[in-house]
C-alpha cells in the first residue's frame, strides 16, 4: 500500500541493503531501474538470478557493499532501506546521503524496527527486565539501536526529507505471547488479517513491531 502511492515507471531508484531483491524485483517490475547495494553475495546472486527469471535484468544494478559507507554516485528518485539502518554503527553518514541523493521531489521509504510497539512494550520489558539483558535490540544480535516514528521523522526532516505515511506490521505481538503461553510460536491468520486491517491506518501504523515510513524530499 505505501509503495503503491509512488509512480514507479522511468525512475530511478538507489536501494540499499536489497538481501535477496524482493522488493528490488517489485520495482523493477513497475518500471523502476533499480541500483541495489549488498553486503551478502549469496543475496547478490539471488537478486540477478530473479532478476534474470522475471525479465528485468535490463532495469536492475546490484554491486557488493557496506551501506554504513558505500553508495552509487548521483541523484535519485526514490531510495529504499528496509531493515538496515537499525544495524549501522552511526547512522548519521547515512541520512546525510539520503537528503544528499534525493532528487527535490523524490521519495524514500524506511523499515525498522520500533521501541513504541506492543511487542517492545512486553518483550523488550521481558529480555532487558526480567533476563537482564540490557543490550537486547531486537531479534537480530547485529542492530544497533530502536527507533519509533517521532525519532524518524525527526531524522527525516533533518536532511529535508517530510513523512507523508505510516505504515506497520506485527502489532499484535503473538509470536513472544504464544511462545510464553504453549512453549511454541504459533502463526495464525488473524494476525496477518490483524496487520492487513490495521496496518496502515492511525494511530495503529506508527504502533506495530516494524514500521515503515515513506516521505518526500521537498523541491
């Protein structure tokens, strides 16, 4: 829904930490030509392989990067980072790029993960309280730091950037909550339908476990 906001045909976008190029291959797919940097050449070899598979290989660009320090040189119209900027040591070499190579009028889109969350709330008070585990940032041992909507926009508006929406996933923490009750993580789709319904719609899209922020470079 956020991505669909954005006219993808002829623009340029920069993509940084693409992993195996889902979303890579989403926006080439809407006409995007896509200049993805990644650290992981296993996830390098998907992307081109998928790339190649749907017919779009024309449109997309991967390289071998670190994206706390490498970039593709120039302006675009869009840039994406899902879940990264959660993993760079100092993040702030980071937005100056994005402010710096974002066209006037172009768009970017954010993904991670955020400390004014349910799950936060009860996981994050059960591994830092409880377990005293006061370095716990997440699921994955290699983030760095939280966010939440205020910081982001924030950092956002720092390098002129201004949010326009809001997005979330996981608001209802049910694989902490089901794990604690039955020892077992337990998917359903009532928490797919519970994201779905309510993802994008306020106060909920700033309150989910991931959140995603789309905004616009002024110009």
């Amino acid at each position: 829904r956020l991505l669909g906001r954005f006219d993808w045909a002829g623009r340029s976008v920069l993509e940084y930490g693409c992993g195996g190029g889902y979303f890579t291959i989403w926006m080439a797919r809407h006409g995007a030509r896509v200049t993805a940097i990644e650290m992981n050449p296993n996830a390098i070899g998907a992307v081109r392989f998928y790339a190649e598979r749907e017919g779009v290989t024309d449109r997309v660009q991967v390289t071998q990067g670190n994206a706390e320090r490498d970039t593709s040189d120039g302006e675009y119209d869009f840039i994406f980072a899902k879940d990264l900027i959660e993993h760079l040591e100092d993040d702030g070499p980071f937005f100056r790029r994005l402010g710096e190579q974002l066209r006037p009028g172009g768009g970017t889109y954010l993904a991670t993960q955020n400390d004014h969350s349910l799950n936060y709330l009860l996981e994050g008070t059960y591994e830092r309280v409880y377990r005293g585990n006061k370095s716990w940032y997440g699921w994955d041992r290699t983030h760095c730091r939280f966010y939440n909507a205020p910081v982001l926009a924030e950092r956002m508006r720092a390098v002129g950037i201004v949010p326009e929406c809001w997005g979330s996933s996981y608001l209802f923490p049910w694989r902490f909550v089901t794990k604690r009750l039955t020892g077992k993580a337990r998917p359903s789709a009532l928490w797919t339908h519970l994201d779905q319904t309510l993802g994008t719609v306020p106060p909920f899209a700033r309150l989910g476990w991931s959140i995603m922020v789309v905004g616009r470079k002024a110009g």
